[in-house]
C-alpha cells in the first residue's frame, strides 16, 4: 500500500500548501501525486471494480498534473476539492476500505 501512503502524504503537501499559503509545498505534492502512479498489485482484489479505480486513478493524475501548472490560489483549491472528491469516490467503490491503515 505504499502507492496509497504516497497519495496521502501529496494530499496533505497539497492542503498545506494552500493553508499556509506556500508554493513550494503546493508544487511538492502536486509533483508527488503525479509521481505516484497505481500498480496493478496495489489494487483490491475485485476484478469488477479494476475498470473503476483505474479510471479514478487516471482522473486524481490528470488532476494533480493540472494542479503542477496551476498558479492562482482559488482555481488551487478547486483543483484539490476534485482531486479528493475522486480520491474518496474511488475509496467508496469497493465494500471494504482500502488504503493505509493507521496503527491503534
């Protein structure tokens, strides 16, 4: 689930960056999330829903790839509301959640 880990620390970079405000950190998990890219290992093991997540998967990328060249601050939080809205409809497709687990 290491792809999962890394999807989540470019998101938190993402939400920083626009917080704080900071470029660097914007850029830093915008270019993280497109460099995370999903491994057919790493999906669910539910054949019905391989077509689903990949098609999320290829959205979330093609979004962050946006997101690299995006420079105003509203059209950077539009850009992260449809990259989560597409991280967590992918996360609903399947029964049970998937991803990284947080220790008790």
């Amino acid at each position: 689930m290491g792809h999962m880990l890394e999807h989540q620390r470019a998101a938190d970079e993402m939400l920083e960056g626009l917080f704080i405000p900071s470029e660097t950190q914007w850029i830093r998990g915008a270019t993280r999330f497109v460099g995370a890219p999903l491994h057919q290992q790493s999906l669910p093991r539910d054949k019905k829903l391989t077509s689903e997540i990949r098609k999320a998967e290829e959205r979330v990328h093609q979004l962050a790839e946006r997101a690299t060249k995006t420079t105003a601050w509203k059209d950077r939080g539009d850009v992260y509301a449809q990259m989560v809205m597409t991280c967590s409809s992918c996360h609903s497709l399947h029964g049970v959640v998937w991803g990284p687990r947080r220790s008790p």
